[in-house]
C-alpha cells in the first residue's frame, strides 16, 4: 500500500534513509559523507518541512511496516518538477514499491510536463531502476556534494508534450 506521509512515520522513515543509503553507496560515497548528509537532510525539523512544502508518500508493507518513502516537489512556472528521493529498504527493493510510489506521486503532478531526478552516475541500481521507469538520462556533471567529488547523472520523465500553437 501506498499512502501520504504522517508524522508518525518520521522515525521509520529516518531509518529506511540511513539503511538504503549505506548499502546503495558503500564504496562510492565516504560513510562520514553519507552520516553527514542523512543528519542533515533527514533531520526530524527537515522532514517536517518536507512534508509542510512538498508532496511525500509512504510504501507499506502487509499494512503496517514502512518500507520505502518518496518525495515529490511541487509544479514549478514551468511545469517542472522533481523527484527529490525514493528509498526503499534493500529486502524490500525489486517487489514494485518503487514503481508504485512513483505512480502515486505523478498523481500529485498530474499537471506537470516533466519529471526530474539526480542520481550518483555509479548508482548504476538507481540508474537502471529509474531508466525502466521512463526516466532518460539528460546530462550528467561533476560536483562537490558535502565536499566529496561526485558525478551526477540528471534524468527527466517527459509526462506531457508542450502544445504549440
């Protein structure tokens, strides 16, 4: 099952961010690096504005385990938006949580022309996760994330061809 974020799930969902961290990007990302990361963008005042700003949804395993969550912006002027993270725990990966929490945020963006999300270009489990979902890899740069040297890759989901007149 598939449903909107409660307060109640701060805890569950701190835990699934920690756990699917660690085993996505063991040997990729430094773990002081992720601990740095997860403590801030997982804190339990940012979640709570998470969940005041954007539109954030639970998976729910035999109806009462939290699974996975997933965060979607809202529309831009432009009709964009973004897929700001999708985490499930790793027993959980490869049951169809991801693509169903996925559907149900494009629910809240029904309205949108294009989906974005940035991935670690050697998460090559989120990569290919994303690209059967209809995601296409658009660019792909290097950055500074928490002062370790990353590349990034960029994909967007067309949901709408932009009508000319």
């Amino acid at each position: 099952m598939i449903r909107v974020m409660k307060l109640d799930d701060i805890p569950a969902v701190q835990q699934i961010a920690k756990i699917s961290w660690n085993d996505t990007y063991e040997g990729i990302i430094p773990i002081d690096v992720q601990n740095l990361f997860i403590e801030k963008a997982y804190s339990t005042a940012m979640l709570m504005k998470r969940l005041e700003k954007t539109s954030v949804y639970v998976a729910v395993h035999q109806e009462e385990l939290v699974v996975g969550f997933a965060n979607f912006t809202r529309v831009d002027e432009d009709g964009d938006a973004e897929l700001t993270a999708i985490y499930l725990l790793p027993a959980y990966q490869r049951l169809g949580y991801g693509k169903r929490l996925i559907a149900e945020g494009l629910q809240s963006i029904h309205h949108a022309q294009q989906l974005f999300v940035y991935v670690e270009s050697e998460n090559i489990k989120g990569r290919t996760f994303y690209e059967s979902n209809d995601f296409t890899c658009i660019e792909e740069f290097d950055e500074l994330f928490e002062g370790h040297p990353l590349s990034t890759a960029k994909y967007v989901r067309y949901l709408k061809t932009p009508v000319n007149n």
